[in-house]
C-alpha cells in the first residue's frame, strides 16, 4: 500500500511542477508580443535594470539573463559492478529587446531555454511583471 502512495504522490509532484513550467512557458510566449510598443521606462520599471546595453544607428538592445535552472539526472547500470551516471543539464535564458525611439520593436531569446516541451521557460523570470495577467 505505501508504495502506491509513494508512486500517487510522485505523480501528483511532478503534475505542479510540470503547472509551474507551462505558466512559464506562456508567460514568454506572450511577452513576445505584449512588449512590443511598450515605452523603455515603463520596461526598466518591469523588468530592471538590463545586464549589458548597446546601440547602434539609433536602435538600442538592451541584454538581460534570466533563469539559471540546472537539473540532474541518474541512471544506473546494473551487472557484475553496478555503475550510476549522472546527467546535469543547466538552463538559462538570454533575453534580447531591441529598442527604437524608446519604443521595444523585438523580444528574442536564446540558450537552453527549456525542455522539449518547456522552450521558453527560463526567460519568464525577467519578464514575468511585465506581462498581463501576472
């Protein structure tokens, strides 16, 4: 009986967490868009104060790093002398938004952003105030 309540409490973790990750996921997907026409003071007020910033024949980029997510993975190999592996993988996002006459044009990602079916994740941490609905 306890290990059918270990196996239903698994499930039922790895559910909510899977919840977190896909409301970070659409929280990405829509900063695509909603930033755009968003003023660059109303942007700083958001999402702060960019890592680095550069401009160029009027266009500014301002570069953000969000995230920083490393997971691990075991698998162990059994036989005559049982030998474990351990997989890490580190997730992050970098976040570029172009600006022109103060305006944001563009919000472009990339890094290791996610999983297969999480690609965006890591970026919603920057950007998750920026955004309706949250």
């Amino acid at each position: 009986m306890s290990k059918l309540l270990l196996i239903l409490v698994t499930i039922i973790s790895i559910a909510s967490l899977s919840g977190c990750k896909y409301n970070r996921v659409k929280t990405a997907q829509v900063a695509k868009t909603e930033l755009i026409g968003m003023s660059k003071g109303e942007l700083l007020s958001c999402a702060g104060v960019p890592d680095k910033a550069m401009s160029s024949n009027g266009i500014e980029f301002l570069s953000y790093r969000s995230g920083g997510e490393t997971s691990y993975s075991a698998k162990t190999i059994y036989g005559y002398n049982p030998t474990t592996f351990i997989n890490s993988s580190h997730r992050f996002c970098d976040i570029t938004i172009t600006l022109k006459n103060d305006k944001v044009q563009k919000v472009s990602y990339s890094g290791k952003t996610g999983g297969l079916l999480t690609q965006g994740e890591q970026c919603a941490y920057v950007l998750e105030n920026c955004v309706s609905g949250n």
